[in-house]
C-alpha cells in the first residue's frame, strides 16, 4: 500500500507535473504554481478532509475546477494522482460525470432538433448560382457533354438532389416546351 503524500511532496510535484492520463489520450494541464498549492491545499480544506478521502462533494469539486480552470474530472484525477481520494471513489465520479455529459448531449441535440430547419439543397443551389446557370449545366448533362460528378463538383450538390434541382429550377417545365 502506498503511503501518503506530504505536503512538499505534494508542492513538488505540483509544480512539475503538467499532464493528466485520461484513458488513452493526454490531457494537458496548467501547472498550478505555489500559491494555488497552498491555498488547495489549506483553505478547501483538501488536508482536514484526510489522505484519502471519499467524502468529495460535486460542489467542492466544482469549486476547484472552477479556481484552476479545468474540468471536474481534471480535478478527480488530480486528487487520484496525489492519494487524496481512492480509485473507487474516483471511477464512481467519472462514470456520473460521463453520464451527465451523455445526458446533457442528447437534451441539446433533441432541442436543435425542435427548433432547427432543415436545408432545401437544391432550392439553395439556385438561388446561389441563378435559373439559367444550373439549367445550362443540366441540358448539357442531358445531351451528353458534361457528366453528373462534374455538375455535381461545380454546384457543390449531392447526386441524390438532382432530380429535385431539376424541379426547382424548372428544368423539367423546360423539355416540355420544346
């Protein structure tokens, strides 16, 4: 079992150390300089709470992501690294701060869903490039002389709209009329 840090230990460290393990990535982190050492270390309380506490409320975890300008878990971690709480306690956090992250995704995307309109392609590729543009590129498709990825590459358009460009711009109106 390892032994605890103490306090110059903790200092040392502190200041040396700029990186945090998050899975397989590597997560930069601002090295925290001597007085912010002290000031976690004596005035949150970090010492009173004991070497290896669970006790870390979300807002004492809050506050000191907040004070050094990183996430929750940054924190979480950072307590990990210097025995301050136990693994337990530190995988129990992370899967609620992943579950929260997870949660607060899919109540953005549901509202970007309700309020969001979607895209009309091929009524915006006539308005960019003009009527008798893209009905020159379309009669040039239909007789051959130009092929539908090279349209699709000047108009910046997906194949799949052009049977709706063709009624947007009235290409189709066109044919009949000749």
């Amino acid at each position: 079992m390892r032994r605890p840090l103490d306090q110059q230990q903790l200092l040392r460290i502190m200041k040396s150390e700029s990186r945090v393990l998050l899975g397989a990535k590597t997560l930069r982190v601002p090295v925290i300089g001597l007085r912010s050492v002290r000031r976690l270390t004596m005035a949150d309380g970090i010492t009173a709470l004991g070497p290896r506490s669970t006790r870390w409320s979300d807002a004492e975890i809050s506050d000191l992501a907040h004070q050094f300008s990183v996430s929750r878990e940054t924190v979480l971690r950072r307590l990990l690294t210097f025995d301050r709480t136990t693994e337990e306690f530190y995988r129990q956090k992370r899967a609620q701060y992943i579950a929260e992250f997870v949660a607060s995704q899919k109540r953005k995307k549901e509202k970007a869903a309700a309020t969001e309109m979607k895209r009309n392609m091929p009524q915006e590729t006539v308005s960019n490039f003009g009527k008798p543009l893209v009905n020159m590129l379309l009669d040039n498709y239909h007789q051959d002389r130009m092929t539908l990825s090279e349209i699709s590459g000047y108009l910046g358009l997906k194949v799949k709209h052009f049977p709706k460009l063709e009624e947007v711009a009235g290409f189709r109106d066109r044919q009949w009329l000749r």
